[in-house]
C-alpha cells in the first residue's frame, strides 16, 4: 500500500514532469505545479525543498529512464547497419512530437534545456554521464574517419541532436501561422528520414578527421 507522503510526492512529480514538458523550468511555475498535482506549497517544500529541488530529481528520473530504458539498445543499434542506426536514433529523438508516452516528455525536457539550459540543468550534468548523448556518438563515429578527432565527434553529435531538438522545442509554434504543419505519424516519419539524410550528407563531408570545404 502507498502511503499517503509516498502518494502526495509522486503526485508533485507527474505534474511537475508534464509542465516542465510543456512549458521547459523557467516557465513553469510553482503554483502552475501545486494547481495540477492538486496539493499545497507546503508539500514541495517538505518533499523537495522547493522548484529547483522537485526539477533536480524530475532530472534524475528522466536521466535515469532515457539512459537505462530508452528503446535504444545499444547492441541492437551495432547490429544495424550505420545508416539504419541512425535513422532509428532520428526517429527516437523525435517520438515527443506525437506526445505518445512518458519518454516523450522526458526528451521534450532535454530539449528546452539545449537551447536555455536552467542553473538546475548545469549542476545536475555537472554530476552525472551523459550516457545518452554517448549513443549519438558512436553512431556518427561510425560515419566517420578513425583518426577525427574527440572533440569533432562530440561537436558531430550534437549537432545531429540539435537538428530534432529545434523541431521537438518547437512543435506548438510550427502548428501555427506562418508554418502550419500537420503533425502526424506520417509527418515525423518524413521527417526523420530528411534529418537522417541531412545527417548522412554532413557525415560524409568528413575526410581525414578534417571538413571538407571545397
């Protein structure tokens, strides 16, 4: 049986989870968080000594979550060939834009944090292996000559997140005049198959550890 503390701690976090979602830290409020969970002030300071307190552990969760039970198998990804690892990757990156399941906000949560990254944000990564972005980095390292450098790798990385993050950040906004995008099943399996050879033309461009500029 769930105690009634257990209970009201759990409530703050499904509501905190999908606000901080929704709207990204900054944004989302302690009264918007009350209001949902349906509970007092009182019980985030009890539980989490305040919002910085609650969205460190909604981190936590869903660091834990999207490293530990992603759909992202790291040794199904190698069993793939480089260019189907890819567009799985793409494709995993942007399943919030459909708002399917928990996963989903938990990415949409990294994703605001990739273009204002909150002082919660800072200390909690400064804390904790981004195993996460470790899959972006084999994958493209796959595409590219064994002798790039590290710090290419990284930058190759999360440039290829980057390119989904802009569309899962902003998913409301391109519902919207002047874009007016339907935003379907149909929609992000295009779209991940353009990211993924966007991706694929970049990668390429990388001979000898060195971009090709001409």
């Amino acid at each position: 049986m769930t105690r009634p503390a257990e209970y009201t701690r759990n409530l703050i976090i499904r509501a905190a989870v999908s606000l901080f979602a929704e709207k990204g830290f900054e944004r989302s409020s302690v009264r918007d968080i009350v209001t949902k969970a349906r509970v007092n002030q009182a019980a985030i300071n009890y539980h989490f000594k305040g919002k910085d307190g609650l969205y460190f552990e909604v981190l936590k969760i869903a660091f834990k979550a999207l490293t530990e039970n992603a759909g992202l198998d790291a040794e199904e990804l190698k069993s793939l060939s480089r260019e189907q690892a890819l567009g799985r990757f793409v494709r995993h990156q942007l399943r919030p834009l459909l708002f399917q399941d928990e996963m989903s906000r938990y990415i949409r949560m990294f994703a605001w944090e990739s273009a204002h990254p909150s002082k919660v944000f800072r200390k909690f990564i400064a804390t904790n292996t981004s195993s996460y972005l470790s899959t972006a980095l084999d994958i493209v390292r796959r595409f590219l000559p064994p002798n790039t450098q590290d710090q290419e790798a990284l930058c190759a990385a999360i440039c290829l997140m980057g390119q989904c993050n802009v569309f899962v950040r902003n998913r409301d906004l391109f519902t919207q005049d002047p874009f007016r995008m339907t935003i379907d099943e149909q929609f992000v399996d295009e779209l991940s198959g353009l990211i993924t050879r966007v991706a694929i033309g970049g990668l390429s461009h990388i001979e000898d550890g060195r971009l090709k500029t001409a």
